[in-house]
C-alpha cells in the first residue's frame, strides 16, 4: 500500500521515458538578480553617467553577467563601488518594484531598451544579446510563473537591503580602481564566496545551472592541481549531495564525486559514483547524436577505461588488469584507435606496476600514438621509457635527447602537466647519476616556473606529484649539504602543501624520515635512529630492510645484519634494483671489515664498482672507490690506496655530501700518514696530512658529527707529535679530550671504519 | 474528552494474554475507529478498518457500540465543523482552514491543521509543474510544514495533542525529514490511539531494519500483529510475514481481502508462484472490482505466459478504471508478454506520468527497453528505479544485464553484486556472477558462484549444470561427474519437467566417464538412459556397442548389484561409487 500522503505529480520535463533538464532548450531561467543585471543596464544607456566611472562599469558587466549570482547587497556594493549614483539609482528602481505592485514589473520589462542596430546595446553584443534572451524567457513565463517570479524579486531585494548600508562618506575616488579589482579578484577567484553564501541557512538554495557548473569547474581545476585550495572533502561531499538532492540529472556532479572519494581513499563510494556517472552519460551521450553510436559506444569505452585507472589508484591490479581488457576489447571491436592508445599506455602502466617489464609495450605505444597525432600519450610514454631507460643503465645522452625532445613537443603543444613531469624526472636522473648541482639547477627551474594554465583559480604553485619529487629531492640536497635549517624549512612547505592525508604526502614522509635516519647515524645516535627504522618500512619495505641492517650493523649485531643484507641482495637482484644492490654491496664489505677480513670485501666491491660504472652511478661509483681505497689501505699498499683514492676524490668534492667530502679528505690524510715512513719527504707530507685533515674536520664540524671529529684531533695531534709540534699537538689533543669527555663512548678504533 | 470512553475500552483488551480471541470486542472497536477517522478525513485508515470489519461476523443490534459522546466544545464547534468538513471533503483545504480557525475542540483542531498541511500539499505539486528552472524543481516545498511544525511542537511539549494530531505531527516530521523524532512521534501515537492504521503505516515506512524494529516499544494490541506481520514483508522477512498472517486467520480473520492480498504478496516476493496465484484468485473471486495489488498479480501471470488470463484480467481493471497505476502496468505486461515491446513502454510510461515515484513500473519499463535494445534508455530507467529505491534488487540487476549485453562483463559484475547483496539468497544474481567471472576467466570465482547458487537453492536448476560444464572444461573429471549426478538427481527429484533441462548432456557425461573408469554397469545404465533423448540416441548405442565389446573381450561381469535396480526410473539410487558428500568445489 502506498503511502496515505503520497502526492501524485506529473512530471512536465519527461517525454518518451527520458527526463529532460531542458525542456525548451533554456539555458538562461529570469532569477531576481538577473532583474538587478537588467536595471543597470538599464541605467547606464539612460542616464548620464562620467566617463571614468562608466568605463569602469563597462568592464563590471561581463563579469556580473557571467558570473554566479550575486545576493543584492554585494551586487550593490560591487557597482556602487564603481559609481555610486548608478548604485543608488539601481535600488531605486528594485524598490519601486519590489515595493509596488507586481505591475510594475511588468512595466520594466516592457520599458527595457530594445537592442537595435543604432542604440548602445547593439543587436548581437554580449549586452544585446544578454536583454534578448532575458526578454525572451520573461515573455516565456506562465502567469502563475510571473507572480512567482515577482515573489522571489520581492524576497531578495529584501534579504539584500538590510545587510547593505550605503555609505557614501567611505567613498575615495583615488582608490576605487584598485579595491574593484580586489574585490572582484576576490568574488570571482576565491572559493570561499561559495562557502560563505552557502552556510548562510536562509540564502541557501539550489544553485543555477551556470553557477553548479561553474563550482564543479572549479572544484575539479583545484582537485587536480592543488586540493588544498578546493573544498574540505566532507565539506565538498555536502555541497555535491545538496546539488544532486535538486537535479539528479547532473551527471558531473558525480564524476567530482568520484574525484573527492579517491582523495580520501574511498573506494566504495567512489566506484559507485564513477558507474552512476557513466549510466548518465551514456543517455547524454545517445541524446546528443542521432545515430547513438558514436558518443554512446565511446562513453562505454572510457567507462570500462576509468573502471581499470579506478582499481589501479587502488592498487587492484588483477581487477585493474581485467577492466583494462574489456575496455581494449570493445574498443578493438569499434575500430576507436585513440581510446585504444589509451588502454595501451595504460597497460605499460599497469605491467610497470606489477614490477613486468613493459618497454617493448611501451615503445609500440610510443609509435603508435604518434602515428596518431597524440602528443600527450606519446611523450607520455617516451617519459615512462626514459624511467625504464635510466633505471636499466642506458647511457645519459640518449635519455637526455629523449627527454629534450619531448620537452619541444610540450612546449609546442602547452602540455604544461608534462612540462613539470620532464623537470622533475630530469631532476631525478641527474640525482641518480650524482649530479648534484645539476639537480639543483633544474629544481630551482621547476620550482620557480610560473604555471602555465591558461585559467587559475589563485593557484601559484600546483600539488602534483612533480612538484612533490622536486621539493624532496632539494630537501636531501640540502641535507647531504648539512644545511638542516633549509631542509626544515622545505618540510614545513611541503607539509603545508601536501598535508598528509594527500595521495602524495607519502613521497616526503619517506625523505624525512630518511634524513632524520640519517642524520642520527651521523651523530652516533643509534638508539634514535633504530624507531624510525619501522617507519620506513612502513613507507617503502626494501629502504626499510636496508636501513635495519645498517643500525643493526653499527650495533655490532653483525650476523643479523648480514642475514639480512643478504636478504635484501637476492630481492634486490630480483626486482633490479641496482643503487641498492651497490649500497647493499658497500655495507656487505664494510661487515667484513668489522671482523678485520679486508680481502674477503674487495670482490664485493669491485662488483660494486663494475655495477655503478655500468649504470653510471658516479655517486656510488666514488663511494665505492673510497671503499676501495680503504681496503688497500688497510691490506698495506697505501701508495695504490691514495691512487684510486685520487680518481674518486675530484667527482667527491664536486658533487658529493658533505660527509663524503670529510671521509674521503681523512681517509687520504691517513694514507698520507702511512706513506710518510717510505717516502724521503715525510715531513712534508705529514704537514700536507695535517692540512687535509685540518679540512675533513671543517666538514665534519658543520654535520657536528662529533665522533669522526674526534678520529680527526687523534690523528692530527699524532702528527703533530711526530713532527715534534708540541703545542699544536697538545690544543688537538685538548680538542680530543674534550670531546672524548663529551661523547662518553669508548672511542671505536680508528683503522676499522672509513 | 469525546473518545476517553473509547481508550478505556481498548485498555483492558491489551492486558489479555490472547485479547486476538475476542472478535466482537474487535468489531466494536473497528466500528468506533471507523467512525473517528471518518470524520476527520483519514480516508486510507477508514478503508483499511472498514475492509477489516467488513470481514468479521455482524454484531447483533444491542452490542453496537453506542454513537459517542459529544462534549461541551464538540456541540460549540458543530456547525462550523460541519461546514468545514463538507469543504475539506471538496478538497478546498485553505476554505475549511479559515472557518475551523476559532474552534477548540480536538476534532476541529485536526482537521484544521490537516486542512493546513493537505492545502500545503495541493499546493507544493501545483508548483512543481510551472517552475521557474530545472533546477528550481527540487527547491519545492510545502511552505505551511514549518509553521505547522512549530505549532504542533508547541502543543506536544504541553502534552495537549491526542492520537490523531500526534500522527499529523509525526508525518510533519517526515517530510521535513526529520526522520528520529518522526519516529519517536508515531510510536506515542501508536500508544495513545493504537487502532489508528495510518501512524502504523507510517512506522511501517521509516523502519528501515529489525534491529531498529526490535528497539521500539509498541503498545501490545491485536493490531501489533498486523504491524508486525506488515513490516516483516517489508523487510523481506517472508517466512515470519506469513506465520504471523496465518495465525491472525486461525484467529478469525480468514475472510479478510486484506489480508489475503497480503500474503500473496508475500507468496511472490519469495518466488512461490502456484500459491501465490492461487490466492491472487481466491482474491479476484471475492472482491472482483479490486485493483490494488493486481500489478503484482500480472507479474505472476507474466511470469508463468498465462496469456489469456493476462488478458482477461487487463481487459477487465480497463472496465473498472483505466487510469490507475496499476491498470497500466497490467496492460504494459499484457503487451510485454505479447511482444508488443513499445506498447508496453508506452504503458508504463503512463504509469509513471500517474505516479513518478512508482518504482515498478520504472523496473518493468527498463526490461521493456531492453526488449528493445535500447540500452540507453534502458540504463536510465533502472537508474530511476534506483533513485526512488536504492534497495531495488531488480533495477541492480537489469543494469547488470544491460551491460552483459553490451559485452561488458567485468563492468556488470559491480551491477551483480550489488544485486546480489541486496538479496544474498537468490539463485539468479549467483549464476549471473558466475557466468560474468566465467566469461573473465576466473574459474574459481565461477564455480565458487555456481556451486552458491545450488547450495541456496536454485530454482532454474542451471548452476549445477554450468558447474559441471565448467569443470569438464577444465578437465576436473571426477568434480564434473559429481556435479552432472547431483544434477540428474535434482531435476528427477523435483518431479516437474523442465523446458531446458538438459539432462542426456549430463547422461552422456557419465557414460564415457564411468566407461573411461571401467564401471561398466553404471556406463551401459547411463547409456541406456540416454537412449531415451532425442540429442543422445546415437551416442547412447554407441556407447552401449563399446561396452558389449569391451565386455566380450574381458568376459568379466560384475553388475549384480544394478540389475535389481535398473527399472527403478529414478537415477538417484543407481549411483554412485563416489562419495557425494566429500563434494565441494
């Protein structure tokens, strides 16, 4: 049984079963504040108004014509700003009608000026225009339509009265031109006018067709580039449930749905909202052609598309991979070649996930895509092969020219978004390859690009993912420089930036807690280090696996820690992970010297060293070296020590961290000092050992690593010594005792670490 | 008070153990219910109490509960009760308002607030048809909700309302939504006047699942069981639906149409045709001008091709009244059933135009697109059906088909299982999945879904053998065979010839398996059986003639044990080696 109360209606807008938003194809409803658009109009081709003030409403009209509408007291404000006495004149007018009878206004609309070819409001002028189709849908209206029309007039103008005060005694003409600008940069640009008309629980009501499209634009513009600028996601929900409440024929609405749920990572609500939308768009899609199958099948397509992309953010990738082939099969079955080049890069996408090599994918895609002229999909996927490229030790120049051509393409093309992915995988390369100036270079380029869009909210600086990597990267540049303060400082951007419930708030917990890991190592602090172990293999298990084993190894719990650098080898060999494997490699080398066994080391690390040469690991491939060096040092062939030691140490000051700098100048100090017995000028040498020692512990000092800083004062004050230079030798032996005393450790032999 | 007198008779009644037992207490009280309700308007609960009574036994003359009693305020307010009445009747609700404005008694100030609210009501879907936008369309309300709201709230905080404003209070509270305090509302009034069907009725509504139910303190009245009996339906919990309607006739009602309605409904809501048409025509018999619920009986006739009682039936809701929802969706089933696909849009488009929010004619319509591969249409359709029911199994599940057609498997799978849990226990979403994860190659999905679909009940009888076929694809011999006598033995069982069985595949199946595994006896049985099949004649003597060669050359026979059996007609007894109940895939 039905309900008792249930109403029947009818439903004007349904024909043939199919509900129309529109029936009479009217995009433009006469609201109230369009009458308060007309009546200034109306005034300024009536009166007489100065020339600077009416140059200054002219510029207002677009604006106000196009914009979202307005409650009065703002509209009043905005044009009183401009010209008070058009202001005033428009109140009177609204007053008139609101307050007389609901003749009068009808007798507006008739007294409006009728756009011809001689008045000021020309025929097909935006203005023109504007009156036409406002006159147009006024004469449209019903009787009963009519009066409801006057009631709404009525309740604006006075919802909008009370809360306007005329005050012409604030106004200085000087300064009006820039607090219009302002104020409209502030209307038309900041989200917050939504908010704060919305929260007001009386004003608050279903928003116009433009105004809804206009939100959803915005909404998406601030998703995709900074969503800390878009709506709270409860907040957006709301907003977005208000809106389907008074048309659920909106079919967007549900796609920003779907967009504001895979931000908090719901994927029940957003699977939901993503099918809902593409069942609404099939029907837009068939209405709008007449043979049904061009738009219809197409939206089919990239439902089943979206579908994979939906379940891949999710990290689904067996569901993600099934969706993806039902999207590639009917594509292939409807001859859509660009929906198909779609699924193909997603596809390499999906492979490069699963961990699967995918270049051969995703060199066909590359040719494929240009063959069909779509420059994004193809640079798309040059960008990809240049990762797989890099990562697989191709040589530098060929990515470098790769990635210089896409760069022509996008610039050709504005494909900002690529733009700043190039940067940021250029930054990530030179990174890679231990170049760092060159890194810094391209991230303060990327950094300090202004965005390209051709439309921004207020946006400066965008939230994706390549500002993300750019910002991480100068954060362990800095870093590696000791220079924490501006590490510090970048954190507290990126925090603000990309807050932590983000999608890409995971890259710089990752860095952070990598510094802070770090940083405690550095200093000796191993009891700080070791709870942050577990947090970084949260983020990322092999970082996390490879940063056990070192605590674990400064410990001296050394079988564990070999267990598992082991470990880690054969996992990292598996997955091709080569800058680990080298650093696993280096740490295997330096367990072995714990237990004084240098030979059984150098294998590892002449393989290490044949790796990172191979991938151009320049980095790696001098901390190797300094591996190297040590080892001969300590097998006692200091002459051969200090000559490899000479290749690795020009790319070391160069390029390298701080702490690399201080290691590499001791380490030579040190086989200096054992050369100083065979060589005829050991005096001079020893002398040249003091001076580079005098440098590593410059170096040192800035980390404050206070434990190298102590090896430093022995050796020099040894020096001293066998120079006979009894008081430098007693100030470092001071030096040392103090810091000795400081750091309450028994200080670990020097011979045994690099 | 003019109705103290008949609280205090109903007061007793609720104290009884079985208060059910006493029909003329009941019919008295009907006929005192009837009466209110009638004069205020409620024309629904006057219908349903008066269907009640009409179907218990007629009191004798001297136990006719006495006309009430009229108060001070009551006879103060008699004339212009009486105009405003006859207004109110002539649904000129603003007209009977105004002469109500000055009365006092209870009665007058009930019908005047709901003159109030229903003036309101006429007026929001006036509106609604010359809106000033789309986008406006929402935006329409009832303006006089608010000022009703605050005065009746006003009233209730001092405790001044009676049973019939409480439940106008509590329907104010719905359509604001503000849904917690309607319901607390609509159980006082229960309380304070629980003969009044409508408050019940709109509990019914707002009880969402039985946790909720459980938590509600209603008053122990005989027309709880009614409630109960209701909302259980409501809540597709059918067995208990029907064993609360059953003991309500052993307790005297059996001549009730409503209730007969009721259970037929219920009968069709799990599926069990036979009874449920067979009530549907008890039902016809004794009230043969009805139309309520006979959409639903159309769709039990559809579903069973009774064609020309389709017809009859349409033919004659046209005669009673051709612009009910309900006609239409007859008549849109009458012409689905006779392939006329876009009458039957047409239809159930009238249907809708009759009444939007009618969920089953936006289901019907959509398959009706579907028929006419429509797709789109169809997809929007099921979409409105979800809208104005999130919990419409069936719109779910037409989406799924839709897609399924469109060749999109993986895409409908969401459709399906979203079907599927809405109705966890129906066969059909289970094989639907299966046959989806079957095209997407998921094996172990299909059969798990297949070997589901069986285990709740399968009432096409399919599952099992798409199991077996599955897993005679995938070469799991012994799993298929046990299937394929699962199968034979459900479809022996349930007596019925099926249109589709498809029970020599299964024989076929297990002659060459048992003749693979050398069980000659049960090989030759099965071949035989298969003789009896058109389709597998020639493999049956082919495979008997394999047999007898093998035979001759082993010279080796064992089948004692068979022989007694094989004129049983049943195959169930003459197998099986294999142990069933180690069974599962």
């Amino acid at each position: 049984m039905a309900s008792v109360h249930e109403s029947l209606y009818f439903n004007p807008m349904m024909t043939n079963g199919v509900v129309h938003a529109n029936v009479f194809g009217i995009k433009d409803w006469v609201t109230p504040y369009k009458i308060s658009v007309l009546s200034l109009l109306y005034e300024m081709t009536t009166s007489k108004i100065a020339l600077q003030e009416k140059r200054r409403l002219n510029k207002l009209i677009l604006p106000l014509q196009q914009g979202p509408d307005l409650q009065l007291g703002q509209f009043l404000k905005t044009v009183e700003d401009c010209c008070p006495q058009t202001a005033f004149a428009v109140k009177i007018r609204l007053n008139e009608m609101a307050d007389g009878e609901l003749k009068d206004m009808e007798f507006f609309f008739t007294t409006l000026p009728n756009p011809t070819f001689d008045s000021e409001a020309y025929k097909t002028s935006v203005v023109g225009l504007f009156i036409r189709h406002m006159l147009l849908a006024y004469n449209k209206l019903s009787f009963s339509q009519v009066y409801k029309l006057y009631k709404s007039l009525q309740h604006y103008y006075h919802m909008g009265v009370p809360t306007f005060v005329a005050d012409d005694s604030d106004m200085d003409l000087t300064s009006t031109e820039v607090t219009i600008g302002d104020k409209m940069e502030r209307e038309l640009d900041s989200p917050l006018t939504f908010c704060v008309r919305n929260e007001d629980p009386v004003s608050r009501g279903p928003l116009s067709q433009k105004q809804a499209e206009y939100f959803l634009a915005k909404q998406a513009y601030l998703l995709k580039n900074d969503d800390n600028k878009a709506l709270r996601p409860a907040k957006l929900q709301e907003e977005l449930n208000n809106m389907l409440k008074f048309n659920p024929d909106f079919a967007e609405a549900h796609y920003l749905n779907y967009l504001n749920s895979m931000r908090v990572q719901d994927i029940y609500i957003s699977t939901h909202s993503l099918l809902h939308y593409f069942d609404r768009l099939i029907l837009s899609g068939s209405e709008g052609k007449s043979n049904g199958d061009e738009g219809y099948g197409r939206s089919l397509r990239y439902a089943a598309l979206n579908l994979a992309s939906l379940h891949c953010r999710f990290g689904h990738y067996q569901l993600a991979d099934l969706a993806l082939q039902e999207a590639i099969r009917i594509a292939q079955e409807s001859n859509d070649h660009v929906c198909l080049q779609h699924c193909l890069s997603w596809l390499y996408t999906l492979e490069q996930m699963k961990g699967s090599d995918s270049s051969v994918l995703t060199e066909d895609s590359v040719k494929m895509a240009a063959h069909f002229c779509l420059p994004y999909l193809a640079s798309l996927g040059i960008q990809s092969l240049v990762q797989q490229g890099a990562v697989q030790g191709k040589s530098a120049h060929e990515l470098m020219d790769a990635l210089k051509d896409t760069d022509i393409l996008h610039w050709k093309h504005s494909l900002s978004e690529l733009i700043e992915i190039s940067l940021a995988q250029t930054i990530s390369i030179w990174r890679m390859y231990g170049k760092s100036t060159m890194a810094q270079q391209q991230a303060q380029l990327l950094l300090n690009m202004s965005s390209l869009e051709p439309v921004n909210f207020g946006v400066t600086q965008n939230n994706t993912e390549a500002f993300a990597v750019a910002l991480c990267h100068l954060a362990e540049l800095h870093a590696e420089q000791g220079l924490y303060g501006g590490t510090t400082e970048i954190f507290k951007h990126l925090k603000e930036q990309f807050p932590p419930h983000t999608q890409h708030a995971k890259l710089w917990m990752l860095c952070d807690l990598k510094i802070q890991f770090e940083k405690h190592m550095n200093d000796g602090k191993y009891h700080l280090a070791q709870p942050l172990v577990p947090a970084i293999r949260a983020q990322n298990k092999t970082e996390g696996l490879y940063r056990k084993a070192q605590v674990l190894k400064s410990l001296s719990r050394t079988t564990e820690a070999y267990r598992i650098l082991q470990k880690l080898q054969v996992h990292c060999e598996k997955t091709r992970c080569t800058e680990t494997i080298i650093r696993v490699l280096l740490s295997t080398a330096e367990l072995h010297w714990e237990s004084s066994d240098f030979s059984t080391g150098l294998p590892l690390l002449l393989q290490a060293l044949t790796l990172s040469r191979k991938h151009h690991l320049q980095a790696l491939a001098s901390r190797t070296l300094l591996h190297l060096a040590f080892t001969q040092l300590m097998l006692g062939v200091p002459e051969q020590a200090l000559s490899v030691l000479h290749e690795a140490l020009e790319p070391i000051l160069a390029h390298g961290g701080i702490m690399d700098k201080g290691r590499a100048l001791m380490l030579a100090a040190r086989c200096q000092m054992a050369l100083v017995a065979t060589r005829p000028n050991g005096r001079e040498q020893a002398a040249v050992a003091i001076h580079t020692l005098d440098e590593a512990a410059s170096y040192f000092s800035t980390l404050n690593c206070k434990e190298r800083l102590r090896d430093v004062r022995y050796l020099q004050a040894r020096l001293h010594s066998s120079l006979g230079q009894t008081a430098q030798r007693n100030r470092c032996a001071m030096l040392f005792h103090l810091l000795d005393r400081e750091l309450q450790t028994p200080r670990a032999p020097t011979d045994m670490r690099l | 008070m003019f109705y103290s007198s008949f609280i205090i008779t109903v007061k007793p009644l609720e104290n009884r153990v079985k208060p059910i037992r006493d029909l003329v207490q009941i019919k008295k009280q009907l006929i005192s219910v009837i009466s209110l309700c009638k004069e205020r308007g409620l024309v629904h609960s006057v219908k349903w109490a008066s269907e009640l009574a009409f179907a218990l036994d007629p009191l004798p003359k001297d136990e006719l509960p006495p006309s009430h009693l009229v108060s001070e305020e009551d006879v103060q307010d008699l004339d212009a009760f009486a105009l405003a009445k006859s207004y109110f009747d002539l649904k000129e609700y603003d007209r009977a308002a105004y002469f109500l404005r000055g009365c006092h008694s209870k009665k007058a100030y009930f019908l005047y607030m709901y003159s109030r609210y229903l003036s309101g009501e006429k007026k929001k879907d006036d509106e609604t048809v010359d809106s000033l936008g789309p986008l406006e369309k929402g935006q329409v309300r009832n303006e006089a909700l608010r000022e009703l709201r605050v005065e009746l709230s006003k009233k209730h905080r001092a405790g001044e309302l009676d049973g019939f404003t409480l439940y106008l209070y509590g329907v104010v509270l719905r359509k604001l939504d503000l849904l917690k305090e309607a319901v607390e509302v609509f159980v006082e009034a229960t309380h304070t006047l629980p003969l009044h069907w409508g408050s019940w009725l709109e509990l019914c509504n707002l009880v969402t699942n039985i946790e909720m139910l459980k938590s509600l303190s209603l008053p122990s009245c005989w027309i709880k069981d009614f409630f109960m009996a209701h909302i259980y339906t409501e809540l597709q919990m059918i067995p208990g639906a029907l064993q609360k309607y059953q003991s309500l006739i052993e307790a005297g009602f059996s001549k009730s149409t409503y209730i007969i309605s009721q259970i037929a409904v219920a009968y069709h809501n799990i599926r069990d045709i036979d009874q449920a048409l067979a009530l549907f025509n008890e039902l016809r018999e004794q009230d043969p001008y009805r139309i309520e619920n006979m959409d639903t009986f159309s769709n039990l006739l559809y579903v069973k091709s009774m064609k020309p009682e389709l017809s009859y039936l349409a033919h004659n809701l046209v005669e009673i009244d051709k612009y009910r929802v309900e006609t239409c969706c007859v008549i849109g089933n009458y012409y689905s059933l006779r392939s006329q696909h876009e009458k039957a849009a047409l239809y159930f488009q009238r249907a809708l135009k009759l009444n939007p929010r009618c969920l089953g004619a936006w289901t019907l319509m959509g398959h009706e697109y579907m028929e006419m591969k429509n797709t789109s249409a169809a997809i929007q359709a099921y979409r409105h059906a979800i809208e104005v029911n999130k919990r419409d199994y069936r719109a779910w599940y037409g989406l799924g088909q839709t897609y399924e057609i469109l060749k999109m498997p993986f895409y409908c799978l969401y459709y399906y299982r979203k079907a599927h849990q809405l109705r966890p226990n129906d066969s059909r979403m289970l094989v639907a999945l299966g046959e989806c994860y079957e095209k997407l190659s998921q094996q172990v999905e299909a059969k798990k879904c297949y070997w589901r679909a069986f285990s709740v009940g399968d009432v096409e009888k399919m599952a099992l053998l798409k199991l077996a076929k599955l897993q005679e694809q995938l070469t799991e011999t012994d799993e298929a065979a046990q299937s394929y006598i699962i199968y034979i033995q459900e479809i022996f069982s349930c007596g019925e010839q099926l249109e589709h069985v498809e029970v020599s595949t299964a024989l076929r199946y297990l002659g060459q398996y048992y003749f693979k595994n050398k069980l000659y006896d049960e090989a030759s049985l099965c071949a035989q059986r298969c003789c009896d099949y058109n389709d597998a004649r020639e493999e049956g003597k082919a495979l008997l003639r394999q047999i007898s060669q093998v035979r001759d050359q082993t010279e080796t026979p064992s089948g004692e044990l068979f022989v007694s059996l094989s004129d049983n007609n049943t195959p169930i007894k003459r197998v099986s080696p294999l142990n069933l109940s180690s069974f599962t895939p």
